[in-house]
C-alpha cells in the first residue's frame, strides 16, 4: 500500500497529505492537560479523551511523511506522556 496516496481527477493527479492517528498512553490524572496541550499543536486536526487501553487519540495531518514523523516523534514531546502508538492511514476517501 502507498504511503502518499493518490487520486486521479480528470487528468489531475492529486496528492493526498499524509495523515495518521496517535493512541497515547498518559500519567494519571494528566489526561486533560495533554488533550489541552495537543489541541494546540500545529498538525493536530483533532484529539479526544477515550476510554479503555488508551487514554488519547490525536488525528495528525502534515505536508510530507518526514512532516508528519516530526511532528509525532517531536511535538509530541509533550510531558506526562507514557507511550503512544501511531497508525498511518494509508487509504484515504477521494
């Protein structure tokens, strides 16, 4: 599967943004100031508290895939987080 999907419109190819989904694991009690910090990061289209094994989803969008890793494995740098797990969407709607 491409990483950097792609449509073709008429004779136009357009490129698709790389765009993945962060599960992050954070301290207790702390899930609401990383929420509040990771809405306000450039990159992030959305986040939300869940329920379960993991405690925050993040929808990340970036220009480029070495765009989008900076801002996972580098803005993300936010403190009080344990671990996340990233999953690249490699498919995307037209």
């Amino acid at each position: 599967m491409p990483l950097n999907p792609t449509t073709v419109k008429g004779n136009l190819e357009v490129r698709k943004l790389p765009m993945a989904y962060v599960l992050l694991n954070t301290e207790i009690g702390a899930e609401r100031e990383v929420l509040n910090n990771l809405r306000k990061t450039e990159g992030v289209l959305e986040a939300f508290n869940l329920t379960g094994i993991y405690d925050i989803i993040a929808r990340v969008k970036a220009d480029t895939l070495d765009g989008l890793n900076k801002v996972i494995n580098e803005k993300f740098q936010i403190g009080k987080i344990h671990s996340k797990l990233t999953v690249l969407i490699t498919d995307q709607p037209p």
